[in-house]
C-alpha cells in the first residue's frame, strides 16, 4: 500500500485493473492575476523563481505597456491615458455623432482619422479635445508635446477598426474642435510657394472630387480656396482623407454666399470659370455654340414665376456675356480667381456675373472629339496648374526686365 501511495505521489496517476485511468491532479489555491503579474509568473517559471515573492530584478527597458491597473488611468512619458472599460461606448457614440453634419455644425467638431493627419492637424494649430489609440506605439507615434492637455483613452483596435471608414486603419482617431482659418497657422514653407491664385468652389457635391480639388490647390500653391453653400461640407471624413492634409496647410473658407465672396479677394481680383461645356480641339474654327463675338450672350436662362396656383408665366434672361478662352492661351494675372463648378449642377448663374463683373472669362479645355468633359478635379488641377506657370512667367519676364542690364540701358 506504501508502494501504491508513493507511485501515485510521484506519477499523479492512480492505475486501477480493469477500468479506466484515473488521473489525479496536484491543485493549488486560486490566485487572480492582472495582466502585469501574468507575464511576470510567466517569467518567474522560466527563471524558476517564486512569482508570489517581490521582483528584485530591474524592469524591461522598453516595456510594451507601462505598469498600471488593466483599467482606469496610466501614465506614459508624463501624459496620463485612460484604458477603456469593457463595453465602453464612448468610441461608437463620439464617431457616430461626429460623421454627422448636423452634429459637426451645432457642436462645432470634426473627426481626424490616421497618424498623418492628426499630426498636421496638430502642427496647423488645431485644438484636439479627445484622441482615441489602440496601442502605446501608436501614440508615440505623435507629437506626444502636443497632448498634455488632451483627453487620452485607449481602446482595442479592434473597436477602432469597426468604427474605422479606412480599409487599414491606423489605430489612431482625434475629435477636433473645428478649426478656424483666421486662428491657424499655416506652414511656412507652403506660404514662401504660394503665388496669387484662388479657388472658388461652386456647388461642389462630391467628397472625393472636393478633397483631390484642395489637395490640388495646395500642389499648385493657391492663396485660399472659397466654397460657397452649394458644397458638400468641407470637414467631412471623406473630404479629409481625400484632401490628405490640404484643410492645414491653406486657408479653406466654406459655406459662403455669393454675395460675400468679393469680400474675400481684393478689389482688382479677376475672376475666370471653367466651362465644362465644350472641348472644341480645331482652335482655326469658332466652336459652334459661340458667337462671332466669341461670347454667349445670345444663350438665355428660363425661370418660372407665378401669380396664382394655376397661372405661370416663363420669362427669358440673359446670361452674362463673359468671353471664352483656351486654358493654354494667357489668361493669369497678378490676381486670379478660377471658379470650378460641380459635376452635377455647374456653374451657377452668380458665377458669372462675377466673372462679368471683374472682366473675367470662361476657361475651356481642348479635349477629342466626342468625349465628355473632364470631371471637376481634373478640370481644376490643369487649370490651376497652369494658372500657376503663367503667374510663375510673368514674375520671370519682369525680373528680367528690371534686371542690371535693363537698368544700365
């Protein structure tokens, strides 16, 4: 019976004859381990030492998480986080709230998604209020100077993921307050290249086209970009990750009526469209739909106005006259504003009698026959380009001019 006692003591299994193992198994008593003290048990039975007993050796130089309770507050680098609750909800509902537009407008905040745009949010002056991160490595990642005042919470990425528009997100999502052109500051190195051209956007629809068209008018070194009421909201999501930092490097001015728009360029502006309408390619004929005069004056606008419920009257207006040009032809001067219409709807109406106002005109591009006009964003990344080599000419040509050579004849 001792022999019996002692195999069993030693092997952890009692073998009965004719019937099945028995396996008896050595249990200690239970013991609730965090997340910390798991991996130092961990590391304790590798090194077979006593978890239970007080650590004597020194911390991981570069530990993957600062020692901390699984939940509540922590510190890293000086800067306090907080480590989401399960069943959190404050990621879901902040980024459900703020993807909308009514939410943005009346509580005055957009959201930020992704390392890069954070940073040049934060580096443009942009107040960040709540950043969600799913990893301490990611957090490094920013400007970590820039968020001691910042409401820090982390969560699993997994949840920054299912809230995530980004098809890799990044782990990263910042709440904003939304910013204000008059109060940022723009880089200095996009304002020693930027060259006396604006943008007005006219009833641009499209997030994509709207943010590639900023994200254009930064490339081409554009003063600022107008965008009146007609356009999709400036701060969407889409719009920002389409822009790709454009909203924090120039001015963008949106929501504005027509009738404020001069009050946003100088008095000796001139302002051009883009005339979507045509891409005629033999410049040795009139295109058809101009008259001799190269303008479309003739062309008239019908609106419906009416006395009663059952009587309508149509009357005829005519549209501004506003001459037509090549986009290659010179056409930039020392202040140039290009309106560029959406795909949808076009140019308004108020669009050119702006551009009839300031002596402006109508831009067209020379396309092949038969083929429909180029969408909004390409349309205006050639015309902006070009707009630009023309200014960049003129201050060439003058500089020549009033060279020593000049100055000495």
């Amino acid at each position: 019976m001792a022999a019996l006692r002692s195999s069993v003591c030693r092997w952890g299994a009692l073998l009965v004859p004719g019937s099945r193992q028995l396996r008896l198994l050595r249990r200690r008593p239970i013991e609730l381990l965090y997340p910390q003290k798991e991996e130092a048990a961990a590391a304790g039975r590798r090194t077979g030492e006593n978890p239970s007993r007080p650590a004597t050796e020194k911390p991981d130089s570069a530990p993957r998480e600062p020692p901390g309770r699984p939940f509540g507050p922590s510190l890293l680098d000086g800067l306090s986080y907080e480590k989401a609750f399960p069943g959190d909800k404050r990621l879901a509902k902040v980024v459900t709230l703020a993807k909308s537009k009514k939410f943005r407008e009346q509580h005055g905040k957009i959201l930020v998604e992704g390392r890069r745009l954070i940073t040049d949010a934060l580096g443009a002056g942009a107040l960040l209020q709540t950043l969600f991160f799913s990893t301490v490595e990611s957090l490094r990642e920013l400007p970590l100077e820039k968020l001691k005042h910042v409401k820090l919470i982390k969560v699993k990425f997994e949840e920054i993921k299912m809230w995530s528009d980004l098809v890799t997100p990044q782990g990263a999502i910042g709440i904003f307050v939304r910013p204000d052109h008059s109060k940022m500051k723009y880089p200095a190195i996009q304002q020693e290249h930027t060259v006396p051209l604006f943008l007005i956007g006219d009833n641009i629809r499209d997030p994509g086209n709207l943010g590639t068209i900023l994200r254009s008018a930064v490339a081409a070194g554009c003063g600022k970009v107008l965008l009146t009421k007609g356009c999709v909201d400036v701060w969407e999501p889409k719009v920002l990750r389409a822009g790709m930092g454009a909203h924090f490097r120039i001015p963008v001015i949106s929501n504005l009526e027509w009738e404020v728009i001069p009050n946003h360029l100088s008095s000796s502006t001139r302002v051009l469209v883009a005339d979507p309408s045509h891409g005629w390619t033999d410049h040795s004929v009139t295109p058809p739909e101009l008259d001799a005069a190269g303008d479309r004056s003739w062309r008239q606008v019908e609106y419906q106005e009416s006395d009663s419920e059952d009587e309508e009257g149509e009357f005829l207006l005519p549209l501004p006259k506003v001459g037509t040009l090549c986009y290659s032809q010179p056409w930039a001067q020392e202040q140039t504003a290009i309106v560029i219409g959406g795909e949808t709807h076009g140019l308004s109406l108020e669009a050119l009698l702006l551009a009839e106002k300031t002596g402006g005109q109508r831009l067209y591009i020379p396309m092949v026959p038969a083929v429909d006009s180029l969408n909004s964003a390409m349309a205006a990344s050639v015309l902006l380009f070009e707009g630009r080599r023309q200014l960049l000419s003129m201050v060439s040509a003058t500089n020549r001019t009033d060279g020593p050579n000049s100055s000495v004849a």
